[in-house]
C-alpha cells in the first residue's frame, strides 16, 4: 500500500472516531439529563473530564449535534 494511500486511510479512521466520540458524548449528555439532576455546568464538567476535552469544546459538540 503506498504511503499516500495509508495516511488517507489513517484520515478517514480518525475522522470516525472523532464522529464515534461526538455520538457518545451526545448521548450520555441527555441520559444524564433524563436520569440525573445535574445541572448544565455538571454534566459539562463531567464530560470534559471523561473525554480529555475543555468545557467549551463540550458545549460546541453538543451544540452541533441537537436535534
């Protein structure tokens, strides 16, 4: 496989990972909020600190993906 080829394809893994991820934050964003009483600022802080990511990427993410 030429090397052009495989980083394309090393791309387009990272892409759906990052797309994986996103879905996973978006659910467990409103399963907490359907089974939990956390506030805004808690489900944000929880999730920031599971995925590696800053409070305002969260919110980006969530707000991306509402329905």
């Amino acid at each position: 496989m030429s090397s052009s080829k495989h980083f394309r394809i090393n791309k387009l893994h990272e892409k759906i990972d990052i797309a994986v991820r996103n879905a996973e934050i978006c659910t467990i964003w409103h399963t907490l909020g359907l089974v939990t009483e956390m506030s805004y600022k808690e489900k944000q802080d929880f999730l920031a600190k599971e995925y590696y990511l800053s409070q305002s990427r969260i919110e980006d993410i969530i707000r991306e993906n509402e329905l």
